[in-house]
C-alpha cells in the first residue's frame, strides 16, 4: 500500500520493518518479490537501497486503483464529488498520503462545500469504508492563503478541477 497508494513515496529497509513492526528479513523477502516481478524499483543513496514503485510497469495503474479501492478512496470520491456542491480539489493529507493504512483519513476539500450534508455523507462513508474520514473544508481563497503550508505535506490527489492544483 505504501508505494502503491502515493508512487511518490519511497522507503528503506529498516525504515520499512520498523513502520510495519516486522523483522528485516521478512520485509526483505517481500521487497525482492515485487523487485524481481518489476513492481518496485531501487536506488542505492549512500549506503542505504531505497525501494518506490515502478510507475512505468504496465500493471501499475491497475494496481494502484485496486489498493485506493481496498482502501475505500474510490467510494470516498464517488460521493463527495458528485454531491456536495462545486468541488475544485479534493485530496487526501496525513498517514494514507504517505502510504500508511492508519484507519483515520484526512480529506481536504476545496470549493463551495454543502457542510451539514459533507457530515452526513462523513457518516456514512464510515460505516462503510470502515474508516474514519477527518474533513478540513475550504474556500479557494482560504486554500490560497493556506497553499504555502498545504504544499509541504504529503497529498494524494483524488479530484481537481481544471485551474486549480495542489502545488
């Protein structure tokens, strides 16, 4: 999921195993596995090999849909775009945007947000991606002004409207 769900993300061995709370050699297996079957690629940075996804291996994008849907992105999407008013950008901050399965998904909205029906979608969406959905609802002006700090932390992307964007 880490490098799936964010292909910007990259990780190291120990890092990894320590993250996971498994032991190196059983994080190693795994990281060969997906190296050998061309899923992971890997740079040596000193003395240290850090592992990312191959985003030009052909299965990438398939695979990639399937860890947002296991996660419950795509149901997240589905229903708050298509809802809650005019929607500019929507994206994903904290533990899932750097590829962590933690359980508490940080969404931020951007645009003309209907927010007493947003917190009864929250609602159900919960109950049904078995996740907590933490909002944080924006004016594009307030985006703007907060852009400077926004940009300094890990996002997925789930929706953005043309003209506007998380960099």
């Amino acid at each position: 999921m880490k490098f799936f769900l964010n292909p910007g993300t990259s990780a190291y061995l120990r890092g990894l195993a320590d993250e996971l709370g498994e032991s190196t050699n059983s994080v190693r297996v795994e990281l060969n596995r997906l190296s050998e079957a061309g899923l992971l690629e890997s740079a040596e940075e000193g003395r240290t090999k850090v592992y990312r996804a191959n985003t030009a291996h052909p299965l990438f994008p398939e695979i990639q849909r399937m860890v947002a849907k296991t996660v419950g992105l795509d149901k997240v999407v589905e229903q708050v775009v298509s809802r809650l008013g005019k929607v500019e950008l929507a994206f994903v901050t904290g533990d899932y945007a750097k590829g962590k399965d933690s359980g508490l998904i940080d969404l931020v909205l951007v645009g003309e947000i209907d927010k007493g029906y947003l917190q009864s979608l929250v609602e159900k969406l919960e109950a049904l991606i078995e996740r907590k959905v933490r909002t944080l609802v924006l004016t594009i002006s307030e985006y703007e002004k907060l852009l400077g700090t926004l940009s300094r932390t890990p996002a997925l992307v789930l929706w953005e409207q043309k003209g506007v964007s998380k960099s």
